[in-house]
C-alpha cells in the first residue's frame, strides 16, 4: 500500500476527547477523498513499531468554497488506551504521518437519486456522515424541486460527547430538508431530548415507513451497527437501501 509522508499543519480540539488534524500533502501532492472513503494513517509507536488505523477526512458541512487537495482533516476521538490514540495525541505542528490513498466501496451516487437519506451513528461513527451531509445539502441548494431530505439520529453517552453540536443545529435552523436527534444513553438531569441506546422504539419514533428511494448508511462500533442492522431489517428496511461503514 503507498503512503505519503505528511505533516501536521494544525491540530484543533473539537471536544474533551477528540481533535481535527489537518495533514499537509508533500510537495505538489493533490488528493481528492470521494464522499464516503476512509484513508489509512500509519506512524511508529514509542517503541519504533508502526501502528495503523482508517479514519474518514472531514470538511466544514456547508462551506461550499472550502475544497480539499492539498490537505486532509481528520477529526479523531482519542482513547486513553488506544495504541494510534497514544501517538496522535502528542502530534503537533511540524510533526510527521504516513496517509494512504482513498479506500472504500461507498457509492456517493446514491446520494442523488435518494429522496430521502438517514443516517445512524455513533460517537465518533459520525465523521464518515459529515461529508454525505455537506454533499446532500450543497445538492440541494443548487436545485428548487426534488430536494432530498436528511436526517441525522446520534447516539452518545453525555451532552458533552456529541461532535459538532452548534454546527448540526446550525444547519438545522437554515436547512428546511435538514434534522438531527440527539439520543443519550447517559442525558443528564437536564436533558429533554430522546433517552436510551439504539432500539426498535427508538428508531421507530425518528424514522419514516421504508420506501424505495431511501438511503440509510449506519456507522459506529461493530455491537451498534450489528444491533441496528438486524433491528431494521426486522422492521421491514431492505438490506439493499444500506450501507454500513466499517
């Protein structure tokens, strides 16, 4: 697999746990990521070994001036135990990884011929999520009719752990065909949203009856995404409607 020794530009603290990279390509190096493709970071550990992981580059959700080539952002959730966690957490600006080519087997045109799009994540199974949003509502500024409708249902444990909640509600409040729900597992005292982990009542109150020009793409840890797969084909969703991102 070819890697391309990149270097850290910026690192930015999006919550309590988790930071957006922004990796400089060497040279004249340009990549384009398609919506819905991972990259694969590589760097050495204290002990000189080389550990991997895939993360989904990000981009603002609706900036429609922002483009990406020269550069990637990754927005990375940072576990006190977690190998890869342990050497992004000490990068900084100056600082050196290895980046893959674009992977994955995402069909974005899905996207346009969708009337309507769900997307179900969890924690950190939201990054791959933030590039189909941005790419469903440019979409749908460029046209009058056939606008395709978005929902968003994210699980998180607190308040606190929801990535990007300004700018989901933000985007809520300007885009008539944009909704996100947040569901909490652990929503405190003053919490009002919807309580609880993924389930069939719960996604039976935030989602519509299936139809045939419905997207549904599913991301989060392997027991979530299992869960919620095998709950929405007993509710009658076609397997052929989702992706599931790995």
């Amino acid at each position: 697999m070819y890697y391309m020794t990149c270097s850290v530009k910026t690192v930015e603290s999006v919550n309590y746990n988790t930071k957006i990279f922004t990796l400089e390509l060497p040279g004249a190096s340009y990549m384009v990521i398609p919506t819905g493709q991972h990259v694969r970071v590589k760097a050495k550990d204290r002990q000189g070994e080389w550990v991997e992981r895939s993360y989904t580059p990000v981009l603002p959700l609706v900036d429609s001036y922002h483009s990406e080539g020269a550069e990637v952002k990754l927005m990375v959730k940072l576990y006190s135990n977690g190998d890869m966690s342990s050497i992004l957490s000490s990068l900084q600006t100056g600082d050196t990884a290895k980046l893959s080519l674009p992977m994955g087997n995402f069909n974005a045109s899905l996207l346009d011929t969708s009337d309507h799009v769900i997307l179900i994540a969890a924690g950190s199974g939201f990054t791959p999520m933030i590039k189909l949003i941005r790419k469903v509502c440019l979409r749908n500024c460029e046209i009058d009719m056939n606008q395709t409708t978005i929902k968003v249902l994210f699980f998180n444990k607190t308040v606190e752990d929801i990535l990007w909640w300004d700018k989901l509600q933000a985007l809520s409040e300007q885009s008539p065909n944009f909704t996100v729900e947040h569901i909490l597992s652990r929503g405190g005292s003053g919490w009002t949203g919807t309580r609880g982990r993924v389930s069939r009542d719960v996604l039976q109150d935030h989602m519509s009856p299936f139809t045939d020009n419905q997207l549904i793409c599913v991301c989060g840890p392997t027991e979530f995404t299992q869960q919620t797969v095998s709950i929405l084909l007993d509710m009658g969703f076609n397997e052929n409607n989702m992706h599931v991102f790995e």
